[in-house]
C-alpha cells in the first residue's frame, strides 16, 4: 500500500520502518532532515512537505510530539486535510488531548476522510519489535479497514470505540499506571523503613490485593527484579518527562469535563516536583527518590 | 493441642470454629458474653478471665480490635504474660501498628515465651472458608512450630520476616491496595466522563500497565463486574472504615519512621471525606462516590 | 472620551455604568441584547459588532468570559486589531491564561496599538461602588495613560509590570486565597471537632502567625464573623466554580511554566468536588461543606 | 513565689531566668546537667529529681519535649502528681496531643491540683524578651491565677476555653501557618517563574484577598523582606522539623476525632520530604525550596 508516514521521531522512526519491511510503499516527512535521511536509507521516500507526501498516498499515518503540531500538520493550509485524497483514512498516533483528537476527526470526516486516532503504548522497545499496543478511536469499519497495517506495527491492536477514545484510554491507563507506581514506591520504601526485606515484601505485594503490574512487572525498589530500570540506575524505559506529559493531559481533560482526580493531580505534582530536581531524563520509576532519604 | 482463643469477634468466631473442626481443645474469653456462647455451643470451653483462659494452653490466639487492647490483654496484671506458662507460642492475629507488637513481643520474648505477629486478610468470607492469608512476623523457628496451625485457619501463610514485620506487610499491602483503589476509581470515572464505555475501559486497563487487583479482580464502578460490591451497592467486602482505619495505621508508622508517604496520606483523608459523609459502613470501593457527580 | 466596551456581564455591565457616571461616550457591544438594551438605557450607544463599536473608539475596554473568547474578539477578521485605529489603547480586564495575554498584546503592538491586561478583583459589589482592584500588565507609559480612566471604575490600580503580569499577580493570588480559605476551613473545623470554640478559636488565629484574609475578613465557619457568606448560608460574594476557574488557570500556567504547585493542584481538586456535589454556585467559602460532618 | 521549673531546654531556660528576675524563687530540675548549672548561675536552685523539686513547691511549671514525657514526668511514681502538696497549680506549656493534655489534667484535678496546658509560640527570641504568647487551657479561676505568672515570661495570655484547648488553638494555628506558609511559597514560585517581580508580587498579595502572616510578616522568598530567615539562608526561625512534630500533633488528632484535613495532611508530608532531604534543621520557611529548580 501506499502510505504517507509524518513524524520520524523515536517512535515513529521504527514504526516506519517496520512497515517498509512489511511490503509497503513509504512517503515520508519530518522537519529534521536527518531523521528523513534515516528513513530513506531503510527504503522510504523521502518528500518536502506534508503536502507532497499526502497527495498520493492511500494511507496516512503521523506521529506527533502534540496537540498542537497536530492541529497545524492536519488543518494548516499546507496540511493533511488540504492536499490528501477523499476517502483515504487518516491515522494519528500521537499521544494528544481528547477533544483536539475529536475535533480534527469531525473535520476529516465532515471532508470525506475517516480518521482514528491510535496512540501507541510499548516505548522504542515496542516499537523496534512491532510489539506495540494501539488504542483505537475509530468507527468499527474504519477499525477493520486499518487493523492489518496497525498489526504489522504493533501486538495489541484494541478497538476502544468511537473517535478520541484511544486518546482516553491511554490517558486513563497512564493515569492509573502513575498513581499505582507513586504507590508501590512509596509501600516499599515505607515498609523497608519499618524494617522488611525488599524482596520479601515485593512477594507478599504480589500475591495479595496491593498487586499491580508496577510491583510485580516493574517494581521501583532497586534490587528486586531484574532487567527493569531500577535495576540499572533508571536508565532506559519510559521517561519521567513523558509520564509528566501524559498527566497533564489527564488533569486538563479532567478540568474540561469538570472531573475531580485527587491523586491523579497529585501525581503530576509529584512528577513535576522529580522533572524540578533534575530527574526528568530517568525512567518514571525513578519517582521512588522522593521517598527515599538523601 | 490445648488452645487458649482470645477475642471472638466477626473474625475470631469463624477462626476459632475451623480450630475446632480441626480437632483442637479451644479455652475462649471475649468481653462479649453472646460470643463466648456461640463458641461454646460449636464445642469450645468458656473462661471467664484471659488468666482462666491461658493457665493451661499449650498455644495462645489473640484477635483483638487495636494496639491498647493488644497492650492491655497481654501486659495487664491480669493478662497473658503474668499467667501463661513459659515457652507456650503466642500469636497475636490483630491488625495493629509494628512497634506496639515488637514491644509486646521482646516482652514475651524476656519471659521465655516467643511470640509472632500474624494479621490476616481475606475478609469474614476467607476466616470462614479458612482462606485466609496470613502474614506472619516470627523467628523461623516459631514460625515453622505455627504454620500448621495457621494452615488450618488460612491458606496463604506467609512469612514475612522477624517480629513485627506481618504487620509491616498488612499495613503496606493495604496502603497500596487503597491507593490503587483510589486510582482505579479516578481513572474509570474520569474515562467514562470522556465518552468511553466502562467495561471497555476496563478491558483496557487490565491488559495494560494499568493492571492491578482493584481493577481487574474488584472493580469498583457499577456494572463492570460480577459477583463484586459494585455490583450490589458496595455493600459486603471490606469496610471503608477498616480501610480507614488500616491508613491510620500505616501514616502513624510512617511518621514515626519519619517516611514521607505523599499518597497514603491523601488516601487516608479521602477515605476519612467518605467516613464523614456517611459511608464509612460500605465496601471501601464506594470511594468511587467521591468522583462521581451526586 | 470616546471609548467602546465589549462585553456587558455581570462585571462589565457596572463598570460601564460607572465610566458613562464619569462623562465618557461609550459605544457598547454584547452577543446578549438585553445587555446592551441596559447598558443603553444608562446613557450608551448600542453597537451590532465589535468592528462598529471600534471604529471610532480613542480607548477600548473588554471583559470577556475565557481565553478563547478574548481570542476571538481581538484577533478575528471582525475583530478588534483588525478595525481599530492605530495608537488607540486597548485594555482587556477579562481573566484569562497569562500566555494568550501576551500573545494578543504582542501582535496588538506589532500593528501600534500598546494593549494593557487589567484584571479585576472585587466582585460585582466592587464593580457597582467602583471599589475594584485593577492588576495592570503593560508598560510604564501606557500605565500611565489608563490609569486614570481605570481610577473612574475602581480604587487600587496597581502596576504588576510587562504584559501578561496583570493575570499572573491574578492568579498567583487566588490561587493563595484557595489555599488558605481551605486551611483556615480545616483548622477550624478541626478545633471545634477537638472542643474549643469556634470564635475563641478565630481570634487566636487571627492575632496569631495563622492570621489571614480569610480568617480575619472573609471567615467561612457559620456564626463567627457577621455580614460574609459563611453567615448567610454562603450566599452572595465569590462563587465557587469563579475560584474553580482561576485555579484552572493556574494550574494550566504552572504546566506550561513547568513549576510545581503541591497545595495549589490540591485545592482544585477539591473545589472540583465541592461542584460536583452540587455547590459550585455557593461562595467559595462553602469549601468548609468538604470538612464537615454529613 | 516558690516555683519548682522542670524541663530547662531551648525554650525552658529563658523562662525560667525570667521568673527569676521577676524575683521568684525557682527549684529546678532536667536531666541534663549543664542546664540546671547555667540556671543555677543565674539564681536557681538545683535539685537532683521532680520529686524533690515539686515537694515544696507553690506551682509547677514544666516545658518537656513530647506526650510521653509529660506523662512520665506527671504520673511516674517519682513524678509531679504523687509528690506535690495539694491545690498547688500545674502548668504544662509543652507543645503535645490535646487528648494527653486533657488525661493527665483529670488525673490532677482528681487529687486536688488544678491542671493548665498552657504551649507558646513566639520562638527562643520572645521566651529571651519575655514575648511569648501563651494559649492556655484552663478553668476561668485557674486562669485568672496563673496569668500573672505567665505574663512575667510572655505578652499575650489567651483564655482559650477548659483544659487541653490550649493545645487545641496551638496546633490548630501551626496548620493553618503551614498551610498558608506553602501557599505563599507556591504562589511566589509560580509567580516569578510567569514573570513576575518577587517584590511586586509580594506587595500585590499583601494588599488583596491572598494576604496572610506568611507573606506580610514571613515571606519565605528570598530578597522580598529583609530580618527574615528567607534573607539569611533560612537560619534561625521556627525549625522545619518543629513544624513537622506540630503536622503530626494535628493528624494524629485529627485521625482521634475522626476529621478530615486535606491540605493539613499534605502539608505534613511535604514537611517529611524536606526533612527527609536534608533540611530539617532550617527554618520552615525553608519549604519554598521544594518549588524551585534545583
């Protein structure tokens, strides 16, 4: 197929390329030169604008750092909606607020072009091994239509309903994710303070009503489990940054539906308080340094 | 084996029923006279002091409902260490702070009688089903000298390090438990106020990093569930009171071990709102009530 | 002098009332007629746009409901930059994110005319005595300029610095003001769950380090203070969701600004809770509902 | 006046010098030796136990560290209750749990001695200038008997109602003060990081609604006030980790009386990080370091 693929930052680079070994036909952009240069020499074609890599594409897929590039790749003059073919689905991947997604798939649609929105979860790792989650906002033929291609990407390719729904389940999802991680990390540290071994209330964690998959697939305490980033000094993984990121776009679709979130806000409290003292860069499991004495 | 059982509330009645059916002599004593009768009518001799109960035992079970009582049944002139014999095994299943059982126990301990702390979960469903779990602060010696008798009260019996470390475990597993819960509720309410069907969403965190036991094991919006309290007007399970009171616990800990525990402590006042507002009586998963518009 | 006013609500409508008291000519304009009907009725020139109502204007004031909408009357086609003329003053007293002020005023200059953010506090009791407090971002010169026409509507007209610096010291406060009425609700409530009375208790904080506005003037706990809402079943003076809409503001600048707020993300929450039960259209120190028994 | 003096620490030698040279005589007791010698050089007689310094005593002072001491002191068979005459007047002004404060008084009132909980606030400065303010918890009589006493050590004497409220009002404003000290802390950081002066920030709060001891009396940014600890590297003032003992009086009470304390609750573990990074021995203004970048 012939796809127009926007955006080759650290996710969208291996997805890409996943893609052209998949058969496909790649029309790419970026505003860095380097990473289209990269691109090209997996075999994509490299192009100077949104335009020229949208006009004869049957597919569009972006990946987008947020709300914003957006709205201005979709609806700028020079953009998607502008130059791309009636009828060809449009998919974004970027992680955005809900109402942007909703609102840009109104337009598309209004013109002609069904659009879903597929925010990934899986980190570079994922996306190198094409074991990607994909959480879809999409009518059910639009899902069917792109499912396939999103599986040549990704493992988990799950319909969460109508347009802006991926955006909230991954919202949701990486919410939940930091508060039971701020959780686990501060249970453990409390409990080694009251003078329990680490490992052994890890397992009694995980085997009771506490556990989660941030104590039992990625515990925080250094020294329980292997091969996660406590284990390595919180290098690699999912940055703090990005946590930080994803919960504000949590609290700001919870103001704009009037929804309380108390921990979910404390959270990104917390998570700022960690970017603030220079741990921005580090995995999010990181955020056990706040309870920990210095 | 001869064994003094002391305090037949909602858990000790069930727990000492199984200690009957399993073939043991019980000497009980609560302060409650209709208990003491229950017991007696399933095979267990009344007593009418602890210093009746335990002058002979050849095992001593305390179920108490706080830290003073624990205090006053084992420390009183009247109480345990001033009438057992020596070296007789003590087993305090209250849930109580660690540093009060670790006083009692090198008290015990001085005495020539070990002692292990052993609080348990599962609920009155799990002290009847003798499901329980229990969580067991104790030498290794003590403890292989009890697992069996415990075994016959519970099935998961853990141990969990030293004395006092079974309470250092609940107390963390429950912190935990009500943080995720907490998370569970902010984040299926914030989803479904976003447009995204409950069930769904659901789905959704118990496959992802979201993952834990409150969401996919006792989800506490309506109707996701079966068979949970959501699904029958939170009530049955696992009191917000108990939970409040087991956060209680853990800040107190925490404060005296100087632990900053920045969610536990807004969970513990969360649940203290519910408590106020007249719902400190229903399952703790009715915190959902407080990100829900009335 | 002749000056165009662009938004006659609950503020507005006084304020307007007071420049015509003070001579001015005043060409009004509302998407709500029955507004500019009153606002004619007191001597103003009703205007059907807000290019009319510009054209000819020697100052233009606005007061605006949201960030967008000051958006869409300053820089749309037939907005305010497109059909005032050059040098003309603008002075926006709406309450919006500080960044979108300095956006609008920064094309505004580019095209010669120097525009001033001016929010308000006081309430429309401020607005009808022309007591107000204007907070001022703008420059030294235009300051100077606006100052007087300012003084016509309120009594404080501070200089808060640069563009934009007038929402910052808006929302900086208010933010504090949220922070400490839900204090002073605590401590107070507090005090009297612990038996000391509550005036006794109001007059200690208030010759004590605990001493604050919102404790010395604006008291929320019923029956300590006469003449404020708390006194009259929190009826009248600063409406909740208005506070919730500030702390919205504020949270968004501190996102943006990558600064943390602990207490301040805190007192949204809960403010947000306070509306979803139902009372977002009490005074804000109704707060004290959260922390009392039900 | 014959006055036995027990508890001679930071707070406890300045006032007592200041009985003495009010011309008391003064029996005086610690457990640490060079505390009674430095009191003995400015006038005091030292004794060697409670017993002894109470048993011919016309009222007893004591100013200890914490609810376990004051219950030693009072009710250990060598202690203040078995050794001093009757209707001899008690005052306790250490800072404890209101619930102590109120035990050991009816233990007193019991036998014949009437009991004050009389804490200060005012810092080592104002117990060396006799400034102190003394809330006390005490019947009218008592009150009226003792105020002459106090008021040689302080200069506000406040009735703060029947026994342990003096406690009550202390911890009560020390929340609220930690409370509004965060917020001040919050609001000059977010202030500053959107542009803002600090100065013309600060003086904008101290005229509207945001106002408070913390910001017109005690900012804690740096360069705002001059005689502040925020101006002298956050030496001296009021410990961070006094502030962090008051924080746990307030919870623990309010755990007892089963009252929520939102941003109390916050407020002492933001107070925990601090303190669990190092800066406990600063003054509590010190807290702003927490919204900063480092």
């Amino acid at each position: 197929m012939k796809i127009a693929f926007i955006g080759l930052g650290h996710m969208g680079s291996p997805m890409a390329r996943n893609l052209l070994k998949a058969g496909h036909t790649l029309h790419v952009y970026d505003v860095i030169q380097s990473s289209i240069d990269h691109a090209v020499s997996a075999g994509a074609t490299a192009e100077k604008s949104v335009r020229a890599a949208v006009s004869e594409a049957e597919l569009v897929i972006t990946m987008l750092p947020s709300s914003p590039h957006v709205r201005s790749v979709y609806l700028g003059e020079e953009g998607v909606l502008a130059n791309v073919a009636r009828e060809v689905p449009l998919v974004d991947s970027s992680t955005i607020d809900p109402h942007t997604a909703r609102d840009v798939a109104a337009l598309a649609a209004k013109q002609g072009n069904p659009m879903a929105d597929a925010p990934v979860s899986g980190g570079t790792g994922g996306a190198e091994a094409a074991t990607l989650t994909f959480m879809v906002g999409a009518t059910r033929d639009l899902f069917n239509q792109i499912q396939p291609v999103l599986a040549q990407m990704g493992k988990n390719i799950v319909h969460c309903g109508d347009s802006g729904n991926g955006q909230v389940a991954k919202i949701c999802n990486n919410m939940l994710l930091a508060i039971s991680m701020i959780g686990v990390a501060e249970a453990m540290s409390l409990g080694v303070a009251l003078g329990i071994d680490a490992k052994v209330l890890a397992g009694i964690l995980n085997t009771s009503s506490g556990r989660c998959w941030s104590s039992d697939t990625y515990n925080p305490y250094p020294g329980v489990m292997e091969g996660v980033p406590a284990s390595r000094g919180y290098t690699g993984g999912f940055g703090a940054d990005l946590m930080l990121k994803d919960l504000g776009l949590a609290s700001d679709a919870a103001r704009q539906s009037r929804q309380p979130i108390a921990l979910g806000a404390s959270a990104q409290q917390l998570y700022q308080m960690l970017s603030s003292q220079g741990f921005g860069g580090q995995d999010f499991s990181a955020i056990i340094k706040l309870f920990q004495k210095s």
